[in-house]
C-alpha cells in the first residue's frame, strides 16, 4: 500500500470533555478541579438523560484517525493524527490542513453529519484554525461543503442508510459492521473514552480510533457497490486486499491484531452453498 493521493478522508473522533470548561460554566461558584466537575456533568446528565455522554460543546479532540482512500477505493493509509503526543489544538490542525493539503478528499464518516464535523468546526474555533475552503462564505448554499446534501464534500453513511435522517438507524455503526462480518465494538466503546483518557490510556484510545475507521471504511465500500460504483465481486476483492494488509502490519499495531482476531468473512449468499 502506496500513500498516492488520497480522493477520499474516511475518519473517525474521539472526544473528552474540558473539565476546566465545565468547573467554569457549570459550577461557577464551587471552585470543582476539572475531574470532579467532569464527573458531576456526567452524573447529571445520568439521571437527566440515561446517558453519561457530556455535549461535544463541552468537548475537544484527543484522537483522530483517518483513513486515506484513492479513487479506485482503495485503502492506501490508516494513520493517527499528532502521534505520540495526540494534543487536540495539533490535531485540529492537522485535521483540517490535510483535508486542504490533500485537495480536500470528500470526508466519509459514519454520524459524523451530527458529532464528528460540529465537533471539529468548534475545536478549529477554539484553537483559532481558519478553514475557509470548508466555510465557504459566498459559495452557493447547495455547493457548500457543509450542506447536508453535499455528499461530495461529506459523505455520512449513516445519513445515507437512512435517507437522510427518514428513518432510525438503530445499532448505529456496531450493527451495520456486523451485518458485514467485521469486528465493530470490542474491547472498549465510546462510553469508556472519558476514563480511559483520565487514566492515560490515549494509544488504546487511538487504536480503538482506528478500529472504528476500519468498521467505516468497510461500510463505505459496501456503500459504493449500492450506488453501482463497484461490482460487489470487485467489493470482496479489495476487502481481502486489506485484509493481508492488515496482518501485515499487525506487528506494529496491536490494534490490528485484535481486529484481525474478531474478523469474519461475509457470508455471500450468491456464491456461499445453502
């Protein structure tokens, strides 16, 4: 796998919450250290909501993984952004500079539409990162990169399962994977970031990144073969070219290892015996 010039960004965030933000907005008059005003959101947001998950607008990026497609969907790179130091204004940067450097490849995510995207135009707001060619001020609306439809600039799978929001994806990413017989959630998810993070576990954190951009990438090249840009027989072949790819470079990532290990084979009913 040669690094050619990448037609396609299939990536993937995590995210912690800025504790300091939260102690200063939330709890102004109790003087919490960010760890504790972290967890009292997230007690509150327990009870209110079912869910500890605090709002990206409390958020900032400590990994991103992305994957770089060529024009013949071909995965060519999977790498981590600002390794081994995964600082979120570096990441910010990187991020958005190398969609720029790139020639800004359509974005593919999964959900990304809701979370992955607000999150990282907020963060570049943060950290005071111009993205011009992404906000496009006096572009036609329906050429905007940032329009819902712009699925040139953006590609949301999940969008596209959906149609855009007409029906629920129930399962999200885990189950869409699955139906395709790759690993989706393992070891960790995306409830366990925040602890894992304050326990400085932020390889484990970027390799589960990269798991998820695996799950995406699959789903995305499922994706190519509903919009009749791809046989499906040409699908399984590039699916078994990264494959040996991936235990190639299984040595040096153990993220792979254990992907590889969850890993089946579609079960492809036009060829499979009944």
């Amino acid at each position: 796998m040669s690094t050619p010039a990448a037609r396609y960004f299939v990536f993937d965030i995590e995210s912690v919450a800025d504790g300091a933000l939260v102690s200063r907005l939330r709890y102004p008059d109790e003087q919490l250290d960010p760890a504790e005003a972290v967890a009292r959101f997230r007690e509150e947001r327990l009870k209110q909501t079912n869910s500890d998950f605090i709002p990206y607008t409390y958020q900032v990026p400590i990994s991103i993984a992305v994957g770089k497609v060529a024009a013949d969907y071909c995965l060519r790179e999977l790498v981590v952004l600002d390794a081994p130091h995964f600082r979120p204004h570096a990441i910010t940067k990187d991020f958005w500079r190398g969609w720029e450097a790139y020639q800004q490849p359509t974005l593919v995510s999964f959900n990304g539409r809701t979370f992955d995207i607000p999150l990282l135009e907020l963060a570049a707001f943060r950290y005071g990162v111009g993205i011009p060619a992404w906000i496009a001020e006096g572009a036609r609306p329906y050429e905007s990169p940032r329009n819902r439809y712009n699925a040139t600039a953006h590609l949301d799978l999940q969008e596209m399962l959906t149609n855009f929001g007409a029906a629920r994806f129930n399962g999200g990413l885990n189950l869409a994977a699955n139906i395709l017989g790759k690993p989706g959630k393992m070891a960790v998810h995306g409830d366990m970031v925040q602890d894992m993070y304050e326990e400085g576990r932020l390889v484990e954190i970027n390799d589960y990144c990269r798991c998820d951009v695996l799950d995406t990438y699959f789903i995305f090249l499922r994706s190519r073969v509903l919009a009749g840009k791809i046989t499906l027989e040409r699908e399984q072949e590039i699916v078994m070219e990264v494959k040996d790819w991936l235990t190639g470079e299984a040595e040096k990532v153990k993220a792979y290892q254990t992907y590889l290990a969850n890993w089946q084979d579609w079960g492809n009913p036009w060829t499979d015996s009944v």
